[in-house]
C-alpha cells in the first residue's frame, strides 16, 4: 500500500471522528435546552454551558483540520514522485551498501572455452551468478577446445584461466574441464563442488551431431541464460582479421565503429559497475589511465599491481581518436563502449573515467581526490617515454613510474592470427553463420 495514500485514510478517518463528537455533543445540546426550558429556573446556566462547549468543540475541530491539511500537505511535497526519484538517485549514488536477505547458498557451474575474453562472456557470469549465490567456472583445457572446435584457441588455458580469475562475477576457477560435459566429468563435479545447477547460454552446444549438455540436462539441474548479443570471440577474430590484411587501413573517421554490433545501454553500465561504492575518507585513490583494447593478461597483471599501490583504484579510459592517434591503421578493436564495459568487469577496478583527459590536469586530480597517478611500463613497450602529458603530477610530487616484467600485448595476439591466417579465416566464415542463425532464431 502506497504511504501516501495510507496517510490520506489515515486523515480521512481522523475527520469521521471528529464530526461524530460533534453530532454527539449537539445531541447533547439539544437534550440540555430541552430540559432548561422544561426547567426554567436553570435555563440561563444551562444556556450559557451548552454555548460555550459548543464553541470548544468547534475551534478544537477547526485546529484539528488545520493540522491535518498541513500534515497532508508536507507528506504529497515529500512523496512527489520526482523528488522520490532524485531521493533513490542520491541514495545509489553515494554507494551506501544495499540491505541484503541472507540466503541459502546455490552454487552455480558455469564452463566454456572463454577464448579472448569479452564483456560477453563476462555479462554471462554475471547472469549465472544471479540464479544462485557461488559461481565455479570451468576452462576448457586447449586439447579439447582443438578437437571439439577444429582449431586450438588463440589464448592458452593458463591465459584463459588468468582472464576469468580476474572477472569480479566469477567466485572460483577449474582449469583443463573437458569440453564435452560427460557423465563421469559432471559427477565429479556434484560431488566435489556441491554444484547445484549447471549453466549454458542459450545457444547449441553441437560436437558430432551430439548435444554437449545432453547428460547434464538429463540431471533436471541444466539452466540456460540469454547469449549477449552483438559480441562474440569470432567477432573480435574478424576484426583482427580485417587488421592483418594489409590493403585494409581504414580513415580515422570509421575506425573501431564499423565493425562493432553491440549495443552499449545505460542500464548495462550500470549493472557492470552495480558493485561500485564511493571511495571512502582518508583511502588512497591511484589513478592510471591506457586504452586497454583487447583487454587480456597483459592488462589484468597492470590493474592488479596498480590496484596494491592504494585503496582504491580509478582507470582512465582513452576515446576512439586518441587511441588511432597514437596506435594508428584501424586499431582499438574495441570501441570506448566495449572497452569500459572490460575494464568495469575486472575485480581491480573500483572506477572508471570514461573518456579520459589525455594531460593529466589540476582539476581531474582534485576532483577525483588522486593521490597518485600510475604510468605503467612494460618490458615490450612501444609506448612513448615522453612524459609530458603527466606534466602536473609530476610536478605535484604524486607521480610514480612502475615497471613490470610482461611481455604480452595486442600485438602477441594478432601475430597469432596472422601466424594462421587461413585456418582462423575458415573458423570465422563458418562461425559468423552460425552465430547469424542463432540470432535469426532468437528474432522470430
Ligand atoms: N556467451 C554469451 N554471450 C556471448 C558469448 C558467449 O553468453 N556473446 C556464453 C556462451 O553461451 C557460453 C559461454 O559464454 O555459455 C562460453 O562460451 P564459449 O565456450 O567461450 O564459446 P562461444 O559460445 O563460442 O562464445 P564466443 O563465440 O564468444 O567464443
């Protein structure tokens, strides 16, 4: 029941109560006069008593009613639907931790080969994580993705393994599951998970004309969840592709876009970033800014040794146009939208500037309460050593220069596509048509 509405009968019933007093006390009144007049010798005391309650009754009534209306009035001001929602905004916004009903735990088994690791599979994690309370993934190990798939994947199990560990909707990791969910495999994992559902997209899972969740929706514990649509590993590997082909250099104007099909809602952000809270007082807030397109290991050891310089760590995300500055033919792979949508599923993160200063400036620091800002270098650097742009934090005594010994890159991987061109061209052909069907299917 509505508070508002609640508040309204409550005054209405308030009034009932008075009007009946007052019919009472006029009965009374009329008794009175009666029995004056039948009475004369009393009728002018009589007269006088009954004039004058009447005159309390009436002015307590009408100081009844006022304060009912002003009590009314306040509560409709209060309850105005926009002010309620501008309440609840402020209320998210300053991250106050949300009450939650302690519940049983469900533990949820999700698995898959997570070449390339995208906001899709990410986005997936999040939605097997909603149906219950614990989510285990399992990685396929790189033999039977090869064998089921026809090709090896393009990052290794311990790459792949790296990348999911890092995605702050997942609890625990299984490396080298098989790819084929057989009876034997899913016992074991009842048994020494406690997995209570097993969890797909809502794609087929087809190897040898045979149903690879056959067994386990036998078991009555199979769930699926929506596939995200618009984003997919064979996605990325054509716009890797387009890359490698050297005719191919795309103006500043179409690079990145032209090949992107998903669609970054608000509503999306906002469920990637559901966990964020303000930082608190007196927390060390370190700041470090990159394109991180393509996000993969190289960038989750970066986040990980950035987030242990501090309390709280906010990632600068740069646009489209400073990236392909900097970067040149048609690179980020990813547009700003997939990018932030990485960068928030990473368990490191506890912010993101979307669009990012390129300098850092005075009033980005102050107002993001930075107490340090990060360049990170690596042993493959072909990032520039000027470092003109960090100009004001330098001379602000917060910057810090941090090396780590990685040598993965977007490079790495699009060597690896070029290595096997042919063999990732075909996949991809036959890829995209199925992935067309599946989202002809879902349309009708
Ligand atoms: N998934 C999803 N949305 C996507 C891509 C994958 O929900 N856009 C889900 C799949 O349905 C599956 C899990 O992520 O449950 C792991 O998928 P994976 O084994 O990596 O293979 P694909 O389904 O081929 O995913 P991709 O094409 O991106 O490699």
């Amino acid at each position: 029941m509505p508070r508002f509405w609640r508040s309204t009968r409550y005054a209405q019933s308030q009034d009932r109560s008075i009007n009946t007093y007052r019919n009472l006390l006029l009965l009374v009144f009329l008794c009175l006069v009666g029995y004056g007049i039948s009475n004369f010798a009393y009728s002018s005391v009589i007269f006088v008593v009954c004039v004058v309650s009447l005159a309390v009754v009436l002015v307590a009534q009408m100081l009844w009613e006022y304060q009912a209306w002003t009590k009314r009035t306040n509560h409709a001001l209060l309850h105005h639907p926009s002010l309620e929602l501008d309440h609840k905004l402020l209320h998210y916004d300053d991250g106050l931790p949300q009450q939650q009903q302690p519940q049983k735990e469900i533990r949820i088994f999700m698995d898959g080969a997570f070449d390339l690791l995208h906001f899709g599979h990410m986005n997936a994690f999040r939605l097997a994580k909603s149906l219950g309370t614990h989510l285990i993934v399992g990685v396929n190990s790189d033999h039977s993705i090869a064998d089921c798939k026809g090709c090896a994947p393009l990052m290794n199990t311990q790459e792949r393994t790296t990348m999911v560990q890092a995605c702050k909707f997942v609890d625990q990791v299984i490396p080298d599951c098989p790819y084929i969910m057989n009876q034997e495999y899913l016992d074991w994992i009842f048994t020494t998970y406690n997995v209570d559902y097993v969890v797909h997209g809502d794609d087929a899972c087809i190897v040898n004309g045979k149903d690879v969740y056959e067994s386990a929706k036998r078991t009555g514990k199979f769930r699926t969840i929506p596939r995200t649509n618009g984003v997919s590993t064979t996605d990325i590997v054509g716009r890797m592709l387009l890359l490698t082909k050297e005719h191919h250099i795309l103006d500043s104007s179409s690079i990145g876009r032209a090949s992107s099909k998903f669609l970054t809602t608000s509503r999306m952000l906002r469920l990637f970033s559901a966990d964020h809270q303000a930082p608190p007082p007196n927390c060390r807030v370190v700041y470090v800014d990159g394109s991180w397109d393509l996000f993969h290991p190289g960038h989750v050891q970066t986040l990980q040794a950035c987030r242990s310089h501090g309390d709280y760590l906010i990632v600068g995300i740069h646009n489209d146009s400073v990236i392909n500055q900097m970067r040149g033919m048609n690179l980020p792979l990813m547009n700003l939208h997939e990018r932030v949508l990485s960068v928030l599923g990473c368990r490191y993160v506890n912010d993101v500037l979307i669009d990012a200063p390129f300098e850092i400036n005075p009033a980005m620091v102050q107002n993001l309460n930075i107490s340090k800002v990060l360049r990170v270098t690596h042993n493959h650097d072909q990032t520039s050593a000027d470092v003109s742009r960090f100009q004001y934090p330098i001379a602000a005594g917060i910057f810090h220069t941090l090396h780590l010994e990685s040598d993965f890159c977007i490079t790495n991987v699009i060597q690896r596509i070029k290595a096997n061109q042919e063999t990732f061209q075909e996949r991809f052909d036959r890829k995209s048509l199925l992935e067309q069907e599946h989202e002809g299917l879902r349309r009708r």
